[in-house]
C-alpha cells in the first residue's frame, strides 16, 4: 500500500522546514498582496526631487535614479514576478501532471517519445533557449509565462511519471482494475491523490526555480519589458549602480528575491520532510 | 589539515598583491601612444563612404574618409583635398585645385580623376537621399580640367553645395574594397576589423595635414550601455561618448568628462500614418502632456537644451529657439484636446527605444509616465538596434519611437529634408503640402537670408503641425582617460580623434 500521510496531527509539529517556510512565504504573500492595493508612493512616477536617495525613514528602501521609491516598487514588482512564477507552474504542472501520468501508466511507444522530448527540452540550456526564443517573440510578461512553462513541463512530468510507474503495479491499482475501472478512472482516482505528496514539493521547488528563472531573464534584458515593474528587471535596472554610490537598490531587490526563494525553499523541504 | 588552509591563503594574499601590483604599474596603452575607444554600437556591414548610414559609424569613419572640403570645430567649411576653390559669378562653376601631395592610404597619389571618379560612384550608389538628389538634380557636370583640376558645374544654384561637397568623401579611382578594406585620405587609416568586436585604425604618417597625435585607436563595440559603462569601471577603454548622466554619476577619478552636445534631436517621433496619431490634436495633446524640462532633470540632471522642432542650437541661424516652448506643459489643455479628438478616456501608446541606448530608453520610461497622467496607456516596449532599423525606420511599424536624428551635413536640408511628404526618410509620414512648398521654394533660392527665413518659417509649420514631439539636443557627456588632452566637439555627429593624444 502507499504510504498516506498522517492526516490528524499537527503537520507544523516538530518540523522546523515547514514551519519557517510558511512563515516567510506566508509574509511574502501578504507583502506582494499588498503591493498590488495600497503602497507608500507611486511606484512608477518619476520625482525629479528625491533621485538616488538613501535609505532613510521617508523611503525605507530609498529611492531610483528617477527618484521612484524602491519599497513600492519591490512591493509592487513582486507581483508581477510571483504572477509569472504563479503561471508557470500552474501551466508547466498541469501540462506535467498529464504527460507524466500518461507516460507513467501506459509506458510503450509514447513513453519513449513524450520523455525523449522532455529529455530533450531539459538537455538544453534553459537560458539560452529562453533567450532565442524571447529574441523571436518580443518580451513582456505573457510570453515569459510560455517561455519558462515549457521549460518546466519535464520537472513535473519526470516526477508523476516515476510515481505512476510505481503505483501502476501496487495491489490497490490490480484490484480497481479487476473491479472493471477503466485507466482514466484509476490514474484520476486511485493513483492521483497518491502522487500528491511528492508533487507538492516539487511545486514547491518550482516557484522558487521560477522566481529565479524571472530574475535572470528580466536581468539579462530579455524578460518583461521597461515599462512593467518585476524584480528581475528592476535588478537589471540597479547594474549601474551597484559599485557606484547607490548599492542599496540592488541590495534591497536582492533581499526580496532572496527571501522569497528561501521561503519556498523551506516550505518544498517541510513538505518532503513530511512524507517521510 | 591546517596546511592547505595556510597555503591557500597565501596565494591568495600573492594573487591580491600582484593583482594590485598589476594596476599599478603604468599604463601600457599611455606608453605605446594608443587608446581604446568604448562605441555603443558596431559599424554598418558596409564601410564603404557612400553606405554610411547610421551616424555611429558616421562619426568613426569621420577620421578615415575626406571630402574636398571638411567640417571644423566651429561648423565652418574649410577646404580639405581642395587647396582652393573658385566660384562663377552665377555661382553656378565650382573650380577646385586639389592640394599637392595628397596620398591615399594605399600609397596612391590623389589625382583630378579620383575626385571623378568619387563624384560618379557616389551619385549612383549613395544611401544618403540628400546628397543624392543633389548629386543628380543639382550638378550638371564633374570633370578633370587637368590633373589638379575639378570643375563642378551646376543646373542651378545652391548656396549649401560646399556643405555636400564635404560629405562625398574622395576615394581612389577603381578601387572595388570600401565595404570591407576601406581607402581614403584621413588623418587615420583603418586597419582591421572584428565584427560587432572591434575596429582599429592607425595613424597615417603620410597624413597631408598635421598628423594624429596617437599611433592607434581601437574601437571596441559595447552593444549595451551597461556594458560600456562596466568596461569604463574597469579601465579597459579610454574614451567613451555619448553617456548619460546617470553613466558618469561615479564614474572613477581616472577619467575626465567633457560636456558638449550630441548635434542631434532626440525627439517622441509619432507614426502620422495611424490613427489616432493622425489627428494634429491628438498629437498636440501629446505635447502638451509632456513635460522636457522634468524629463531632462530625471534622466540628465538637467542638462541638454529644448528643441521645440527638427533643428539644433548648433546650426546657429536656423535655428528657432522661440519655439522650444509652443507646447507649455499643461495637462488640463492635453485632456481638452484629447476629448475634442474623440478620445475624453485617452488611448493604448506603445513607445519603442532602442535598447542600446539608454538616454533613449530613460526618456521613454519617464514621457510614459507623463503621458498616463493625461490618460494615454503609455507602454515602453525595448527593440534591439538592429530591428529598430529594420522594423522602425526602413519598416514604420510603430506608433511612437524615441529616437535622435542628426545632420550628415552642415545644411537646413539634412534635418528637414526627412519631412516633406514624398521623402524617402519620412519615417513619421509627416504630410503638410504648406511644409513641401516651403521646402522647395527654399531649395530654389539664392538669397542666403530669405532662405534662412523660409527654412525657419518651415520649422514653425513642424512644430505647429506638431510632426512629432522634439524634445532636446542632449548632452553629450564624453569620458576620457586622465591624461588624454585635445578631444573636441563639433556641431556634427563626429568624433575627431586627429587632435587626442596622451599628455607628456
């Protein structure tokens, strides 16, 4: 039988991963909500007043070269990151889930040629082809999402299929199909829910792998376009600046990423942790 | 297992001292007399002197190419191949005599028949519109009198023909390689070239005039202004022009940087072709939202001087500076105009910039946000250079682009001449028949000053119409290593290398 996770006891017992974890994510959510309703300043509007200020109590974070306060933009441009991260792995799961399932449960010929492709997908470097495919198509944030969700289906379909493949042969999935359930039934109902445990770290780890995957796009100037604020592109904005009097735009830009990936990060480690 | 840890950092102490050691000791470039110069772009495929289309490699090729006359300092002609020139009473015979002992790169002597030679080659090949349509419209004739003798003879008169004449740089007769191995008479000759890498000349020492003061230059390709700026950082160029405000903004003490002003007009250059862009109120409604002076404080701490139409402070008489200020900042005015054209909720404006150039690039993200407070959903979408000249100014597939236009010559026509209705380089499809018959009856006319007068009426019908936003001539902020004396900047796009040199 599979394992089922112990539904009755408190999950955040004694595991330190998911406990931290959902706390950091918990509070990047609510900030990255919050950006997107209420921040302190505009965060597109230029001030010709207040360029590259320092970090001070007006402007927490401190303020661009075109004098636009860096917190709001964080708070408002990190919506625009977890929303691409939110769309990739909701596309790349979804297309994973069905060839991984597929694949895992039937085998045989479309076995070999869906992972083949897979295999092939994640042969190439990502980056690269991310960026021959982003040079074709012009950037911005909808053609991001396709970009990096393609690169993401083989992460997803890898995992459900190994899982499939195992559970394909357990004696719970020999008796439904004595019991005359047709494949789809089974793979929905039977073998699906069984496969939860090992997908949610791996969407977990997928935000997180995402997120990063936004930022360097948008830092290499491939990702979402000048006018749409995303942490990717706002560090490709701070490049300039690093080693030349104003470090904390790239600082601050940095500890937001950081502390989001650290947080999913944690959450994907609690959640294998878990299923042990 | 202490050892290792030892050892590792000593070499690592040794690596940091000789690294330290390394920066320290001279400046190699400085002793060989060379310099590298950090461009924002490569040159055309093609440096052949009649396919100079961009002004990037304009400005490079500047001090490789020479025409009988040559631009200075100050925006004067003065006499380069030709020693001398003798004009007809009718201004219609132009007799140059070629200076003596002037020699060609590839050691050939100049002769009457190069200049002919040149003249015909450029007529039939030439990308640049104005010149052609002087060199087949306006000339008549170019002939060899003698060996040091050209006669240029003209259908009718044209006061700014000395002004093409140095833009059809000379060349020698026959020779079939200027697109890759490209021959001329300029204080430096080129070299080599590694594509979208680098580009080095080298000094001509038979060079007619006074001769460069440095051996060598190479100019290396930066395709990103990050880039420029991190390879300045890093002391692997020189020299580099064309910065922001923002890229010299901690720029290290090893440099100094001059101001001057690029000679060009950046402007929001509006496709007139499509709707709503086609309605002048609509377009004056842009204008009006615009605010330059807050533009330039963002993104050039103030610096650069208003426009207000297609012409820059440095053409001196041309130019108009009462119109830098026809559209007053005034939100309300844009709304009224805006609602009056049909859009009271504005319209979707996607801006484009080069993404190459970062001044472009700022002040598109900074006349967005101008715009949306009138209510235009103004996006800034970055194209690489090359689409942008391909898809943008050969294809017009835009609504508005941020841009800068420049003058190949010192004439009215090479900043106007790109809007009259049927010009091949209308790139905003600007349509005014008043404008077209301004500039033809200025074309046709003698007197210097009434024509002066009809170029500045022409602009005032630009600025009116409202062709385009022209914003600023921006500042030119040129870097350059300290210790390295006599750049100077000319009313052209050019960059003259000829008078830099490394200070004893």
């Amino acid at each position: 039988m599979a394992k089922q996770p112990v539904k009755n006891k408190n999950p955040f017992a004694g595991n330190w991963f998911l406990t931290a974890g959902a706390a950091i994510t918990v509070f990047m959510i609510l900030f990255t909500l919050l950006g997107q309703i209420w921040t302190p300043y505009d965060p597109s509007l230029p001030d010709e007043n207040a360029m590259s200020l320092a970090p001070s109590p007006a402007h927490w974070f401190g303020t661009d070269s075109f004098g636009r306060d860096i917190l709001s933009r964080v708070m408002n441009g990190a919506g625009t990151t977890l929303l691409i991260a939110f769309l990739v792995v909701l596309i790349g799961g979804i297309a994973g889930v069905i060839i991984g399932s597929l694949t895992g449960y039937f085998g045989g010929v479309v076995d070999e040629v869906l992972m083949r492709i897979c295999d092939l997908i994640t042969a190439f470097p990502s980056i690269l082809l991310a960026l021959i495919i982003l040079r074709i198509m012009e950037p911005g944030v909808k053609n991001v999402v396709w970009v990096l969700a393609i690169l993401f289906v083989p992460s997803f379909a890898r995992v459900v299929r190994t899982e499939f493949a195992r559970c394909r042969t357990q004696n719970y999935v020999k008796l439904a199909r004595l019991q005359g359930a047709g494949p789809f039934r089974i793979m929905l109902r039977h073998i699906l829910p069984n496969v939860w445990p090992v997908l949610l770290p791996a969407v977990s780890i997928g935000f997180n792998n995402a997120v990063l995957a936004e930022a360097s796009m948008s830092f290499l100037g491939v990702g979402v376009s000048a006018s749409e604020v995303s942490l990717g592109r706002m560090l490709y904005d701070s490049q300039n600046t690093i080693l030349r009097g104003a470090p904390w735009y790239a600082l601050t830009v940095g500890l937001v990423i950081v502390l989001m990936i650290l947080g999913f990060s944690l959450l994907g480690e609690g959640l294998r942790q878990r299923n042990r | 297992m202490k050892k290792p840890l030892v050892s590792l950092l000593l070499s690592a102490l040794l690596l940091a001292l000789c690294l330290a050691g390394c920066q320290k000791t001279g400046d190699p470039r400085r002793e060989e007399g060379v310099i590298a110069v950090g461009i924002g772009q490569d040159l055309n495929s093609s440096l052949s002197p009649y396919q100079l289309t961009t002004a990037g490699t304009r400005e490079v090729m500047f001090n490789v190419y020479e025409g009988l006359y040559k631009p200075a300092f100050d925006g004067s002609l003065v006499p380069a191949l030709a020693e001398t020139v003798a004009v007809s009473d009718d201004g219609l015979v132009y007799t140059f005599t070629l200076r003596g002992g002037v020699t060609f790169h590839n050691g050939k002597k100049l002769s009457a028949a190069d200049v002919v030679w040149s003249y015909e080659t450029c007529r039939d090949t030439t990308t640049d519109a104005n010149v052609k349509s002087i060199l087949t419209g306006t000339v008549e004739s170019v002939r060899a009198a003698d060996d040091r003798t050209v006669v240029i003879t003209l259908k009718q008169r044209d006061g700014d023909f000395l002004a093409y004449a140095a833009s059809v740089y000379i060349v020698p007769s026959g020779y079939d390689k200027l697109d890759t191995e490209p021959v001329g008479t300029g204080p430096f000759r080129y070299v080599s070239r590694k594509v979208q890498e680098e580009i080095v000349f080298a000094r001509y020492d038979s060079y007619w005039g006074s001769k460069a003061r440095l051996k060598q230059v190479t100019f290396k390709v930066y395709e990103s202004g990050t880039a420029l700026v991190m390879a300045l950082d890093a002391g692997t160029i020189d020299m580099a022009a064309h910065l922001t405000g923002a890229q010299i903004k901690g720029l290290s003490d090893r440099y100094t940087v001059l101001e001057g002003t690029m000679n060009l007009v950046q402007g929001l250059y509006l496709n007139n072709r499509v709707a709503p862009l086609n309605d002048v109120r609509v377009r004056r409604a842009l204008a009006y939202a615009i605010d330059t002076d807050q533009m330039m404080k963002l993104t050039a701490d103030g610096r650069g001087t208003k426009v207000g139409s297609a012409m820059y402070p440095a053409f001196g008489k041309y130019f108009d500076d009462s119109l830098t200020d026809l559209y007053k900042t005034d939100a309300a005015r844009a709304r009224q105009l805006l609602a009056e054209a049909g859009y009271p909720d504005g319209f979707d404006l996607t801006i484009i910039a080069p993404s190459n150039y970062t001044p472009h690039v700022d002040t598109a993200q900074v006349l967005a946000e101008q715009l949306k407070a009138v209510g235009v959903r103004a996006t800034v979408r970055e194209v690489e250079w090359n689409t942008w000249v391909s898809d943008i100014y050969a294809g017009r597939q835009f609504e508005a682009t941020v841009c800068g236009f420049d003058a190949s010559t010192m004439t009215a026509g090479a900043m106007l001449n790109r809007y009259v209705s049927d010009s091949s380089k209308n790139m905003c499809g600007f349509s005014s028949p008043e404008y077209d018959a301004l500039m033809a009856q200025a074309a046709s006319l003698n007197d210097d000053a009434r024509r002066t007068e009809l170029y500045r009426e022409a602009e005032r019908v630009l600025a009116e119409e409202c062709a385009s936003v022209f914003l600023q001539d921006m500042a030119d902020f040129v870097a350059v290593r300290t210790g390295l004396t006599g750049y100077r900047f000319y009313p052209l796009y050019v960059m003259d290398l000829s008078t830099v040199g490394w200070e004893n």
